[in-house]
C-alpha cells in the first residue's frame, strides 16, 4: 500500500501523522471481521490474514514517521502545532491499543506488551492534547472538527483489551476520563456544526467520527460490568442515531475529492459493527446480529476501496505533498 519513495528526505517532511488513521481503520476491520467470524461460527482465516497486513503496515508507518521525527523535528513540531493535526497524534497510540487488543486472544503475552506501551502512549498524547487546547494558544471555530473526538475515543479504547489483561482500576480511569471529553467535545463539535460555517471538503469525511466514541463506549462498558444496562442501551442507541445523522449527508461525500482524511470513515464503522455483534451475543438480538454482518461488509468494502484509493494516490505522488 505505501510506496517506499515517500521516503525520499524531499517528501519525507511532510509524510503526514494522518497517515495512522489508515492503522485504526485497518485493525477495526481486524476487529469487525473476528466478532462476525465468531457470530458465523467461522474460522478466523479472514481476521487473521487482515491483522498480518495490518502489522506489516504498521511497521512501515511507525518507520517512516520515526525517520521523519528524526530527520525532520521542525515538519513534526508543525504538525504538532496545527490546530487540525494536532488530533490526529493519539491515531499511533489508538492503533497500538488496537492492536494489542486483536492480539490479545491469539498471542496474549506479546498482546499485553504492545497495549500497555499503547495505554502509556495514550496517556502522554490525550494529556498533552488537552493541555495544548487550553494553554497558551488560543482556537477558532473553525478549528473545531470531529476529529477532536479521536484523543476521547483513544481513552475508552483501553478497556477493551484491560479488563481481560486485569488491569480493571486503570481501565476505568481511561473510560471515565474518556466519557467526560466525549460529552464535552460532543456540545463544542455540534455548535460549530450547527451555527459556524460548514465542515472544508478534507474534513467532511470526518463526521463519520461522531459513531465512534459511543459505539466504543457500548463495548468498554460491557467489559467493565459485564452487562447490558440501560446505560449501555443508551449508548449503542445514540451510535445508531449517529450512524443515521452521518447517512443524511452521504450525497455530499460521493461528490468529495479523495484525502487521507477518509479513512476516517472505517474506524468508526467498524466500532458499530462490534457493538452490535456484542449486543448480540448478550442478548440473544438476531436483528443486531444482521446489522453487525451488513456493517461488516460496508466496511470491508470501505477499506478495501479506500486501499486502492490511497495506492493510486501514492503513485499519483499526490499524497506526502506541502499543503
């Protein structure tokens, strides 16, 4: 998928921390695929073949941004400063706590170790998200975007492989802090949807996100009381109503140039996807059971289109440009 010319010192600079969406959208899949795989009562050849790739991926990505981070400190310090971009940090540690959580029922020793590098990371980026938002520099409304949900979703993230791992305490930590900066991010996000001007073409895609913190949310809370409350409905259910709300502006998406910034459109998909394979299994629902194999396939259409989109881009040399 990545061509290794980005890597040329001339492009290098401005090989773009967004490119780790790509990660979070390619383990979700790894994710959807193994809940529908269980929900069939299939083999898990298919997850197993994506997270192989998505590992390999991975290690490109992780190369890559380490030599641009070596190479090229004032491009890096840039992207940290960008008001935009500056949300797109916690995609590394989001795609490690992923990772270590698709890990975690195939190889849990090397699992534990990459989700708590993962929960360390996480951690660093989401506190110096936040610290950044309100220190020394002030924000427009302009701004503002669904991507500034992406440090929240990181947060309930953790519990889904550490409540299995024991580290209970510290997932709740994680998701309670996460919560909070999903309820607060959600009013923000939606005045400046709502009374500020519309969202720029590159970040449109980025208002699939809105179904992402409280899809994860569902599933983090079921681990974490291992049940399926009234507050866990509540949860799935504004997913469902977001997914619906995004759907009412699918014809302004077909007619988008192609970015990077779509791969936001997977992660959150794949987060309803097992969300509704969960509700499933706990309560016998054969309704959720269809919606998680039909959300599924979106999905793996989704990735497998934006796959060929991104390659045709890296070949184009459109991506890895100075904006």
């Amino acid at each position: 998928m990545v061509d290794m010319s980005i890597a040329k010192p001339d492009r290098l600079e401005n090989f773009p921390v967004t490119f780790f969406a790509v990660m979070m959208g390619l383990l979700g899949l790894v994710l959807a695929m193994t809940a529908a795989e269980q929900a069939a009562g299939a083999s898990g050849a298919a997850s197993q073949f994506i997270l192989g790739a998505a590992v390999a991926v991975f290690a490109v990505l992780a190369v890559f941004y380490g030599l641009k981070l070596v190479r090229h400190p004032a491009a890096v310090r840039a992207e940290w400063n960008h008001p935009v971009r500056i949300a797109f940090f916690p995609t590394i540690s989001i795609s490690l706590l992923l990772l270590g959580t698709a890990l975690a029922p195939r190889m849990p020793g090397l699992a534990y170790g990459v989700w708590s590098l993962g929960v360390a990371a996480q951690g660093i980026l989401a506190l110096s998200v936040v610290a950044n938002w309100i220190g020394h520099r002030p924000f427009q409304p302009i701004h503002l975007s669904p991507a500034w949900f992406i440090p929240a979703v990181g947060n309930v993230v953790v519990p889904l492989a550490g409540v299995g791992f024991g580290a209970v305490e510290l997932s709740w930590l994680f998701f309670s802090a996460g919560l909070l900066f999903w309820i607060v991010l959600l009013t923000l996000v939606m005045n400046r949807l709502i009374f500020h001007e519309p969202l720029p073409s590159r970040l449109m895609p980025t208002l699939v996100i809105l179904i992402a913190p409280p899809a994860v949310a569902f599933v983090a809370w079921v681990r974490l009381t291992g049940d399926v409350d009234a507050f866990a409905r509540i949860l799935l259910n504004i997913g469902y109503v977001f997914a619906l709300i995004v759907l009412t502006q699918a014809p302004r998406f077909f007619r988008l140039p192609f970015a990077l910034s779509w791969w936001a459109l997977t992660f959150p998909v794949a987060a309803l996807s097992v969300a509704s394979f969960v509700f499933a299994r706990e309560t016998g629902s054969e309704p959720h059971r269809m919606v998680g194999f039909g959300l599924t396939a979106v999905l793996a259409l989704a990735v497998a289109t934006l796959a060929v989109r991104t390659a045709q881009a890296i070949r184009a040399k459109a991506i890895c440009q100075p904006e």
